[in-house]
C-alpha cells in the first residue's frame, strides 16, 4: 500500500463570470511551484479539468449558484511519494465599472487577428544571425491589461530544449540555433496571455513553427550491391530487375525527385537498359550468350532534382547474371564403341560413354540422359548415367547365350535433363547417336532346367510313391541331359523326391491338406542338376495340392421329435471337401419298410425334409439315410425320430410314454393340459347347473354372443344345426357364459360340438340336444338334472375340450403357442354363497343373484378364462 503524504500547498483565486460555459478556460495555475514533479494531478469537482501546464477548464456548463465556489487540484509524485493540495475558489466578478480593470459590461467577445498568426517558417540549416525573429504572438486584450507572454513545448523547456524562446512582454518568438528538419520537421508550442495576478483572459495558442526543408541530403541506394538474373537468348524489352533510392529531403519537391542512369557496363557491349524514373532494368541486346559473357556488371548512378546537373547523386553497382538454358545439345566424343562380355554375366558393367555438352555443367540442360535406341529387345542391357561424371554406364542385367548369339549391336542415344531450347536464328539438331558392339565370349556352363519354374498338382490323398511328373535339365554345350544327375537340397517341405537319374518326381508321403504344414496346400521345392565336370544349375517344382473327395457327408443332428402336427424335420448335412466333392447332397432311405412309412423331399443343396407318408403309429424310428455329395461319396447315417403324441416336443423330453407297473407317467404339459381342462369342465357343469332351477333368470344376453356354446333359440323347437368348422366351443367372450335362454315359457339348451352332435348323437339317440325339455308346474321350464352321470359328461366333453383347445392355440405357422397352458395357484376357501351345483334346488330367480356378486379370485379366474 502506497502511503502519501498530503499538506496544502497553496490557494488560488479565480475571477470569473457567474455563467460559465463548457470547455471555458477559468484560470493557470502555476503547478511546478507547488510540486516539481507531479505524475498524477486531478480535480476534486468533476466540473473542472486540470492540464499538465496547470491550465483549469470547465467540464461543462456552470452557474455559480453561491458568490463563491471552492475546489481542490491533488498533485501527487509516486515515486517520491508526495502528495500537495492546492485550493481554488471561484469568484463572482463583481459589476463592471469604467475604471475597475477586472470587470466587463458583457461577457468577453473579441476577434482574434492577433492571438491566432499563421504558422511560422524557419529555413533549415539557417545561418543566422541568432537569435533569430521568425513570429510575434500577442493579444487583443492587452489594450485593457498588461499581458505577459509565455510558451511551453517542444524546443522551448522540452527536447530539444532552449531552441526558442518568446519574450515576456512584446510576445516576439526567436530561434537560437539552426534546425535540421531531417531530425525536427516541425514544432508545436503552446502560447500563454496572462495578467499580472494569473489570469488568463485568452485561450492558450498552439502555434506550428515549420521547418523548411534545405537540399542537404543526397539520394543514396537502398542496397550496396543488385544482383539480378535473367535467361539466356531472352527478347529485347524483358524486364531484368528494379533498382531502388531514396531521399531524406521533404518529399515531393524536387530534392526529392531522382532520375537513374547507367554509367558503364562490362563488358562494354550495351546489353541492357534502365528507365531514368522508374529503377526498370530491361535487356537490350537482342542475343545474350551463357556461353559468351556469363555475367555483366553496370555502374547506375541516382540524382536528385530530377536529374538537373546542380542536384546531388550517388552510384551503385549492378550485376546481372545470364541464366543457362538448354540450347546446346549433347553429343557423344565417339561413334563407334566396342567391349566384351562372358555369357551369362549379370549385372556386370561392361562399357562407359561421354559427352560433349557446352551448357552450364551440373545443371539440367547438361545433364545427360542415356537411352537404348536398338538391339536390346530382350532387355539384356541397361544403361544409366554416373551423375559426377555425366558418362553413360552400360550394364549386362540379363545373362547372354553364347550358343545364341555370339555378338550383339547396341544403338545408343542421348538427350538433356531438360528439353532443348532452340537459340534464335540457329537450326534444330537431331540426336546425337553411337553405336556399341558387344562380343559374347564362351564359357563351360551348368545345366539348365526349362522351364525353371515347373507346376506339379497332386490330389489329395494319392497313395505314396504316386509319380507326379518329370523335371530334367539341358546341357547348354550339347543340348541334351547326357550325363546330369538330380537331387533335393535338405532344408525344404519333404513332399517328394527326384530320382537322381531320371528326373522323375514322387511322393514320399500322403499330401492332406488337413494337416498343419500342408494347409497352405503349396510347396516349392528347389532342384540341383548336375553335370559331369561340376557344373551345377537349379531349378523350382512348386507342388500343389488339388483338394480330393476323401471326406464322407454326415447328417448335423440325427435325434428329433415329431408331435401329432407332424411338422416335417430338416435335415442338414455337412462334408468337410471343397466344391465340387461337397455340395449338393442327394439324400435316400435305404430301408425299404421305412421308405414306404417316410419319404424325403429336397429344400436346397445341404438340407432336404423328412416327414412320415401316412397315418403312421406313434414310437421310436430309427432311419437309415444315406448322403451322397456331388463327387459320388456316400455316407450313411442314421436318424431317430420320437413320434410323439403330443403338443409340444418338451413334453416328450426325447422319451415316449410307457406303461410301468400299472402307473401311467405323464410330462408336465399334459398336466396341466388336464386340469386347464378339468377346469373348464366345471365351469360348464357350474354353469348349466345353475340354469336347472325353476326359477326365472332375467340376464341379459348380449348380441356378440352369436358363436359360443349355448345358441339362442327363440322357437319352441330345437335350435339349428351349426355346421360352421371355425366355432371354438370353449371360447367365451361374454360375462353370461353357457347359460339356458329363457325364450316365452320354454327353455332349450344346445351345445355344439364338429358338426353340431350332441351327447345324445354320440350315445345313438335321435335327439340333437343335452337332454329333453320337461314342462313343468306354472308353464316354467325345468330341466331334469339327474339324467346323465358324470362320467358321461367326462366322456363327451374331455376329448373335445382338448382337440379344441389343440387346435385354437395354434398361429398361422401351425406351431402351438407356449402360453396356452396356465397353472392356477390355491384358489382359497370355498365361496359365502354356497353351492352353485347342477343339482342344487333353486326354484327362484332372485336365488341366483350371488352371480352377480361373486369374490376377486373367482373373477380373477373367470376374466382369465374369458380373455384365453
């Protein structure tokens, strides 16, 4: 924390109208008597702003509301950490009078001619004599105060300071030294009219003083030295390059206007030009030749007033190198080149060539780039070039025959990196050419096998010692295998051997491409031949392994179960050979008994469907099936079926139902399918029990019960027959179930089961109803309830329930849902309502509203009954 200390310096009265406008000069305060060095000043009232000359201004526009108004100026040095204050105070003018100084009739309005001159000139590097006169500044006012004059600024008590000065009284303005206007081009001084006591009745005056320029400097290069470039054999008028001066003198007078010339070349040939305004360098001679002259250099010189003998200059140097361009072609030092060569030398240097070419060494129009015109149509030869000689290497990449050819002739040709350039007024050239004579020399060689690289397919599996083929070598001297012997290096896949005499290839194991080194099914085995004096020559079998028949097709899955649907059973076989020994498979039953009980039909080239013919007999089967894949292998296999009476294979668990000790053994499905039936079975016993009463039932039946079990009869004869096959007996979407309809004074029951039999057509009776209809006392229908047992009931109604229920849970697929069979828990204690039997003695309607009021878990079972 910066601690200051603060002390009153001094106060400073200021006289001044009571309205005071913004931006209005109040009064100077004399700051540096107070503090030296102040870094920060600021004003307590933000109606007031202090300068650094101590200059005090209005902010904005102020009405002194009081005869007088105070503030604070705070003056502070940081670094020495002083702080002064010096107080203002404000000061209505008082009325003016004629001989009061300080007064004014009106607010001060003058004209000022006097306090605003024009800006001052003063020459540079004056003579004198000094001080030297050069402005007077004064003020209308000083007809009615004694005004004194003072400046402040650059060249007065700033850098560079004592330069001028203004005389206290008369205002004049002097110069004490000469000024270089390079250095100082200008000075702005503020100028002060005060009155004796401080007051300042004129604004300060920013006065310029301009210095004017003197031609004291001369034009000089902005580089010692240019260097330029420019292509060979470029046209009169391209541009080369662009030399540049500068001036210090004011611009945009004639001390500052240059003009260039050239004032020598070397050599002295005029070659190039350069534009006397703008620095342009620009070729002159219409042929410049690398070769000739590879560099020139020019003396320019650069003077001021535009070029006038009496303005000053300067000289430079400029050298403009000549780009090489490929306009010289190469050609070869000889035209005729001969060498020699032993056969079958590869990559063997057997000759160097060289060149003549007068462009710029080492660059790309020197740069030569051999090529074989003729006589290398096999591409036995190549040639390249040595890049630090620039020689053409000729090089023997492929062996030469002697027996073939016991001499060849090369033509060899050479061209530049760069493409040629016609120079002006000179001919095209055709490519330079040599020819090269190549004598092949003789040499014992070894033997050769043709081809050097020989195919062998093996099939898979061939017994071992299976002759695969024959591979033999030539003596290149005689042209015959007189006298060679084979053999096998050791180190390689040992698939075959080669008999030493002969040449002829067998198998020395059986070739599977199962095994782990054969899976690749490719080996190359590389073969020595030889000679008699020594000579050896190799060659390559590669031995391939043709994939072979020797897998047998097999059936995936040979365990099944086949329920009452009789779903046909896919078949999947698989053979681990490669087409075309594996599929598509031919499948056959080569029982014949079981062949006429089951057949099979195709379903794409690996599966095929069994499915049994007829009505067959429910057990075990055990199949013969025999595969046959597309290259005549048969595999024989066997497929059990369990056919099953049953719904779902789950309830089989891959085992029939078997009779043991007396005990019947049934799956949990079948359970369940029993007391989901049992269950059913009572509610309809429940529920044409409950119709048995005298009494009259007044439930309503609604019209969506038009296919359930009990049909609505509105004749005194027994209902229609219903033939439709789609009606489920069981299904029950109504709250009323399979009640008796009360229709006039009779009731008739009708359940509908296939065709529309009923328990009476099943017994052989004629009748097509449950039972008969007797009258009973008061025109009421009864229903005589003890007329058919139980187990007639169970008879009739338990196979029926179960085909039904068989049949409605199945999806259009055929296949059955997994939800059909639900296990109901505990079902709690018995109903508050009593029994509900067929047997019950209820003679009057209002006995069965319990119906209506039945408990949570019997609705729960009767909604779930209705929804299934």
């Amino acid at each position: 924390v910066l601690s200051l200390c603060c002390e009153a310096c001094k106060k400073v009265i200021f006289h001044v109208p009571s309205e005071l406008e913004a931006d209005t000069l109040v009064g100077r305060v004399d700051l540096k008597e107070c503090l030296r060095s102040a870094e920060f000043i600021s004003s307590s009232d933000a109606n007031f702003k202090v300068l650094e000359d101590g200059s005090v201004y209005t902010t904005s526009a102020l009405s002194l509301s009081a005869e007088k108004k105070t503030f604070t100026i705070l003056l502070q040095d940081i670094q020495e950490q002083v702080q002064k204050k010096i107080h203002v105070s404000l000061v209505e003018e008082e009325k003016k009078t004629p001989k009061t100084r300080h007064t004014r009739d009106t607010v001060l309005k003058r004209t000022k001619r006097r306090w605003g001159p024009i800006p001052s000139v003063m020459i540079e590097n004056s003579l004198g004599p000094f001080p030297l006169q050069i402005q007077q500044v004064q003020s209308d006012t000083a007809q009615n105060y004694t005004i004194y004059y003072s400046a402040s600024g650059p060249g007065i008590d700033q850098d560079p300071k004592g330069l001028f000065y203004i005389e206290r009284e008369t205002g004049n303005i002097f110069a004490t030294r000469a000024v270089d206007r390079e250095q100082y081009p200008s000075f702005q001084i503020i100028c002060f009219a005060t009155t004796p006591d401080g007051y300042s009745p004129e604004v300060p005056l920013v006065h310029t003083i301009r210095i004017e320029d003197d031609n004291d400097n001369a034009p000089y290069f902005t580089q010692d030295l240019f260097e330029f470039c420019v292509p060979e054999n470029s046209r009169p008028g391209v541009i080369v390059g662009k030399v540049i001066a500068e001036d210090r003198d004011e611009p945009y007078t004639l001390h500052t206007t240059l003009k260039y010339r050239i004032v020598s070349q070397t050599p002295p040939t005029p070659a190039f030009s350069l534009h006397g305004d703008t620095g342009v360098l620009s070729v002159l001679l219409p042929q410049l030749d690398r070769e000739l002259v590879p560099s020139y250099t020019l003396l320019v010189e650069v003077r001021d007033m535009a070029g006038q003998p009496f303005g000053l200059c300067t000289t430079g140097t400029v050298v403009v190198k000549i780009e090489d361009t490929n306009d010289n072609a190469p050609s070869f030092k000889q035209l005729q080149y001969e060498t020699r060569v032993e056969e079958n030398r590869v990559s063997v240097e057997i000759l160097r060539v060289s060149v003549v070419d007068l462009d710029e060494p080492g660059s790309p129009g020197s740069g030569a780039v051999y090529e074989i015109l003729r006589g290398n149509d096999d591409q036995a030869f190549e040639i390249t070039t040595d890049k630090n000689t620039n020689e053409g290497i000729l090089c023997v990449v492929k062996g030469l025959d002697y027996e073939t050819a016991k001499q060849r002739i090369l033509v060899i040709g050479v061209n530049n990196e760069a493409p040629y350039l016609l120079a002006p007024h000179s001919q095209q050239l055709s490519q330079s050419t040599c020819s090269v004579t190549v004598h092949v020399l003789d040499v014992d060689e070894g033997p050769v096998f043709k081809p050097c690289l020989l195919r062998l397919d093996v099939k898979e599996c061939e017994d071992i010692g299976t002759a695969i083929g024959r591979y033999v070598a030539e003596d290149p001297e005689t042209g015959n295998s007189e006298g060679i012997r084979y053999r096998i290096p050791p180190g390689q896949c040992n698939w075959i051997n080669i008999d030493d005499k002969s040449g002829e290839v067998r198998t020395v194991r059986v070739l599977d491409r199962d095994i782990g080194e054969m899976r690749r099914g490719q080996c190359n085995v590389t073969v020595l031949a030889i000679d008699r004096n020594g000579k050896t020559g190799t060659g390559t079998i590669q031995v391939c392994i043709v994939p072979g028949n020797k897998n047998f097709p097999r059936i995936t899955q040979t365990d099944y179960i086949m329920c009452r649907d009789r779903k046909p059973i896919c078949l999947t076989a698989q053979d681990g050979d490669e087409a075309p020994y594996s599929a598509p498979f031919v499948y056959r039953i080569t029982d014949r008994n079981l062949a006429s009980m089951w057949k099979l039909t195709p379903h794409d080239d690996n599966s095929w469907y069994l499915s049994p013919k007829g009505d067959i007999p429910y057990g075990i089967y055990e199949i013969p099936v025999s595969v046959i894949d597309n290259g005549g292998k048969i595999g024989e296999n066997t497929v059990r079926v369990n056919l099953c009476d049953c719904v779902t294979p789950t309830e089989c668990d891959g085992r029939t139902r078997q009779l043991t000790g007396g005990n019947v053994t049934l799956g949990l499905w079948a359970i369940l399918a029993m007391i989901l039936g049992s269950l059913l079975l009572l509610l309809i016993l429940i529920t044409i029990c409950g119709c048995c009463g005298t009494g009259v039932m007044h439930r309503q039946v609604t019209d969506d019960c038009a296919n359930h079990n009990l049909i609505i009869s509105n004749t005194e004869a027994p209902g229609e027959e219903v033939m439709d096959h789609n009606i489920i007996p069981l299904q029950n979407t109504c709250d009323q179930g399979g009640y008796g309809v009360k229709t006039g004074e009779q009731q008739t029951f009708e359940m509908v089961k296939g065709r529309g039999h009923t328990l009476e057509s099943v017994k052989g009776g004629g009748h097509q109803t449950l039972g008969s209809v007797k009258e009973g006392g008061g025109g009421q229908a009864v229903m005589d309830t003890c007329r058919y047992s139980y187990s007639e009931w169970h008879n009739f109604t338990h196979p029926r329930l179960g085909e039904k229920v068989h049949l409605c849970r199945q999806d259009e697929e055929q296949k059955h849902s997994e939800d059909y069979l639900l296990s109901y828990n505990y079902e709690g204690k018995g109903s508050l309502a009593g029994s509900v039997g067929c047997c019950s003695d209820q003679h009057e309607e209002e006995a069965l509203d319990f119906l209506d009021q039945l408990e949570p878990k019997f609705r729960t079972l009767a909604e779930t009954c209705i929804k299934r």
